[in-house]
C-alpha cells in the first residue's frame, strides 16, 4: 500500500504561512497551541517537519485546520511560487 503524498511539504514557509494564518484570524500560533495542548516548541517542531513521526503529522494536520486549510493552501502556493521564482531568477 503506497502512502500518500504530503500536501504540504513541512518546513520554513510552511510555518511562516500558518503563523500568518494564526495573525489573519487575530490569534497567535503560540496560543492556540498552548490553548490545545501543545507547546510552541512541539508545534514548531511540528511546522518545520522535525517531528515526522505520527504524533507530529497529527499535530501537523491539526495545525493546518485550526490556520484555516484553504488559507494556508492558497498562501502556501502563492510563497512556494514566489520561491521558485526567485530561485529561477538567481540561477540565470
């Protein structure tokens, strides 16, 4: 059974784009997770993809819903794009 691919690969904008999300709805990453049981630390860990195992996916995925999945994925697109164009612009 394969498994499937991450939506959203975990890592600086990642993180960068749900502690926007957080700010957009007038909340903090840092309290929402200590509002849910996590410290900023684990949720952190959790953004950037140095808690891979299954906790941290979970709390990734709670994360994301809690950001507002749609926002996140939007922006998240719209970063990545930027990125690659920045990217693409300093390699010619």
């Amino acid at each position: 059974m394969s498994r499937k691919q991450p939506e959203f690969q975990p890592g600086a904008i990642l993180h960068e784009v749900i502690v926007g999300a957080f700010r957009a709805r007038g909340l903090t990453f840092d309290h929402w997770c200590k509002e849910n049981g996590l410290t900023p630390s684990n949720g952190r860990n959790a953004t950037f993809g140095q808690s891979r195992g299954e906790l941290g996916r979970a709390n990734l995925e709670r994360i994301i819903d809690a950001a507002g999945r749609e926002f996140v994925r939007d922006a998240y697109a719209r970063r990545l794009a930027e990125h690659a164009r920045q990217f693409v612009k300093g390699a010619a």
